[in-house]
C-alpha cells in the first residue's frame, strides 16, 4: 500500500501548479513527446471524446454514467474542477486517490525533467495533467473515457487519442482571442478532432457552424450524426415532461429509440445534452475487453438518470432557493435566463464574479435584468473581471448593486437579504461556483441536488 502524508500531497499539486507558469500554448509536439517517455499510456484505452463551447461537461458527465452502469469500468476527464483537483481525474464514479497522484506526479515529474534537460519545451499545467491522466487509466485498466477538450480542439492536448466516436456539442463565440472570431472559425477548430472513420456526433445547428464540421468529417471520411429537436436531424429528441425535479424525453435515431430517459440535470439545454450523450454512445458502439458491443437501453437510461453534475443549474437548498450555476459566456447565460423561468420566488438576490477574458457584456445583459440586487465579487483566478468594471455594465440593468471581492463575505451578505420565499443566484464562473459552493455546504449546512 503507498501511503502518504498530507504534505506530500500539497507538494505535488504545488509541482502541477508551478507549471502553470509556461502558459497555456496549443500544440501537439510536447505532449506526444511526453506520453511517448510514459510509454505511450493513452494507446491502452478507449476514448468518447468531447468538444464544444458550452455543455462538454455534461455529455462527458452523462456518457461516464450510462458507460459504468452498462458494466464499463469508465473515466471522466474534465477541466476545470470545482472544488478538488482530483474531480478532473474520475474512474468509476470516484476521484483519483491522494496516493496514487502522487504516486503518478512522481513518474510524470522525471520524464518532463528529461524533456528540459533534452532543451526541449517544458509542457504546459493542462499537458502534465492530461499525460497523468493517461497513465492513471492505462495502469487501472479502465474501458472507455469520457475526454473533454481542454480547449478548441484541434491543438488541445487530448487530441493525440484516436477515440470511438467524437463528439462536438454546441459552438458560439468563446475564446476568441485563441480559436477565431466567427463560428464558422471556432467550429473549424473544434472539427480539429474529427480523425479519420471516426463517426461524429454534433449537437450544433448553426449553419455556418455545421457546414464547417461537415466539410471537416467529408474530407476525412468520417460519417456525421447531427442531433436536434428539429425533424431533419439524424438524431431527434422530444420533451415528455419538465419541472424544477428533473425532466422526461424520447430519443429517436436511426435503428434506436429511447423512450421515457430521464435527465436529472436541470435547464431545458440538458435535454439536447443528454440526447448527443445517448447518440454518442449509441454511434461509438461501445465494446467489452472481448470485442463484442454491449450497450443495454435499460442500463443507458439508468445511467443518465443517475447523473451528477454538480454547479451546473444546481439547487442547494429550496428555502430560501439557492441556485448555483457556472455559466460563464453568452449562450451559457441564455440557458440560465431560460431556467429561471421555471423558479418561483419573490426576489432574486444575485451574487455574479466572472473572468476577464470573456465577453461578460451579453451575459450580463441576460442576467442582470432578472435580478433585483447583485453583488459582485471576484472569481478565484487569476483571469478575474475587476469587480469595478463588471459592477459598471450590472448597473446598466439593476439599481442595487454592491461590491464585495472576497466570496465568502459575499455569500454572507447576499444570505442576509435573502428571504425564505426569495432566490439566492450565485453565477458567472466555475471559479466563483466551486468556493462559493464549498462555503455554502460546509459553512451552512446546505447540500445539493445536482442530479441523483
């Protein structure tokens, strides 16, 4: 048994995170020189991997859930997490363990001394990450991973893997400063991970968008599943039923039909995510370690239905509502403002932090006239909006709005002006969600429902 202390613990993640200091550059070479000095771990499992500018998270969470529950030993690997650094590393439903990170930080640190040594690029933060990732699910021998994308596609670190199927959920303006500053350009390099026979699944409808991921999986030979609620799709899905409990849809796709698939997930956007989740499954044709497909429809919609997927439209509790969401762009913010449709309450006291390099103007616009007093804060990273910029556009919108950059302190003050019949909003970042949420649950009491 490799036992460890505490300390040890800390001065690993201390290593993964110094190395956040070589930046996030995109390309390829440093990571295949990397995994190559591993012995070529990502070689050794299946992979479902996952693009797209908003809902990745929750088709990797969805499709890791249906994968374990049809007898899959699966993975998901996510970015960024929420509240520990191991929720980036998950084999069966459980974190990557203490010991065995380190124990893995001990086999990656040497290999990219040698790549330095060698004058090499040193990798980045996400590199090290993923290539500890790798080597964790080779050694435990898992199945299938679900992958997310780092981000783009096309140069992100995960995109050395030849996987079962891809999968590409939505596409809208993010990160435009790194993958272009139209959809078509955006969509293009997300398309970057289509490899060749490999079939595709996309959730995007916007023509321009889809033409692009077309024209990628033409030329490549890859066959593309489009899924929709519109009748022209290959994939189409159709609501049964929704409330503030979870909803209920049918899936139709060509030889296959779901019916009856409950999504635990929150926000009519879920349902689309748990249909190209379903598609993916279904198109990747998923094998056991003898070869012979195996994907049983009973133990799929179980799995869907026991997603978790927390500080995503997630209620921690109902009196007063405590919502926390980790939208953190403009279409991520439309299905927000759409969801809070479906939540009575008398007022709605907001606690809004997001990053500087993302176009906050529109997802305020979307937010704040929803809200009848915001506090801003500061997100826990280093990409943080001043608080000052980001209280100037909120007041375009709300007349009350107040500062308070420390989180903690933010959630105090919001709690306390927030009645039983009234709403608690908490959004803007996963890295105001996740401490915000650590605060809420230890220091309050107050635990979630983010889909059981």
């Amino acid at each position: 048994m490799f036992e460890i202390t505490d300390a040890e613990y800390d001065r690993a993640l201390a290593w993964i995170h110094s190395t956040m200091r070589f930046g996030s550059k995109l390309g390829l070479q440093r990571i295949r020189r990397l995994v190559q000095l591993l012995g070529s771990p990502e070689k050794k499992t299946e992979y479902i991997h996952v693009a797209g500018t908003n809902g990745k998270g929750s088709v990797t969470a969805m499709v890791a859930s249906a994968l374990a529950a049809n007898g899959y030993r699966s993975g998901r690997y996510i970015s960024p997490y929420l509240e520990d650094f191991r929720e980036r590393i998950v084999l069966g439903g459980k974190m990557i363990s203490q010991e065995d990170l380190v124990r893995l930080v001990n086999v990656v640190k040497p290999a990219v001394e040698r790549m330095v040594a060698e004058g090499e690029e040193h990798p980045t933060e996400f590199e090290v990450i993923t290539a500890t990732a790798f080597l964790y699910y080779a050694e435990q021998e898992c199945d299938y991973v679900a992958l997310e994308v780092g981000l783009g596609g096309r140069f992100d670190a995960t995109n050395i893997v030849t996987p079962a199927v891809s999968v590409i959920t939505t596409i809208s303006l993010d990160h435009t400063e790194r993958l272009g500053d139209t959809v078509e350009k955006i969509a293009s390099e997300k398309a970057g991970i289509i490899k060749p026979g490999v079939p595709v699944v996309t959730g995007v409808s916007l023509d321009g968008a889809l033409r692009a991921i077309k024209a990628r999986a033409d030329e490549i030979g890859s066959p593309l599943y489009t899924v929709s609620n519109e009748r022209r799709a290959d994939v189409t899905w159709e609501e049964v039923s929704y409330s503030m409990e979870g909803q209920v849809i049918n899936i139709r796709g060509p030889g296959f039909r779901y019916d009856d698939v409950r999504v635990p997930l929150l926000g009519r956007h879920q349902q689309q995510n748990a249909a190209v989740a379903v598609a993916a499954l279904e198109f990747g044709r998923p094998k056991n370690r003898q070869g012979k497909f195996r994907l049983d429809k009973t133990a799929t919609k179980h799995g869907i239905a026991k997603t978790v997927w927390p500080g995503r439209l997630e209620v921690m509790h109902t009196r007063p509502l405590v919502l926390l969401d980790g939208a953190h762009n403009a279409e991520g913010a439309k299905a927000l403002a759409d969801a809070l449709s479906s939540f009575p309450r008398k007022r709605t006291v907001c606690i809004l932090g997001m990053l500087g390099d993302k176009s906050y103007k529109e997802a305020v616009g979307l937010i704040a006239p929803l809200c009848d007093e915001v506090i801003v804060t500061k997100p826990a990273a280093g990409r943080a909006l001043d608080p000052d910029v980001l209280s100037g556009e909120v007041k375009s919108y709300v007349p009350s709005v107040t500062i308070q950059p420390d989180i903690e302190k933010a959630v105090k003050e919001a709690m306390s002006k927030t009645g039983p019949e009234d709403m608690l909003l908490v959004c803007g970042s996963l890295y105001l969600v996740g401490p915000a949420r650590t605060y809420i649950s230890s220091k309050l009491g107050m635990t979630g429902r983010s889909g059981t």
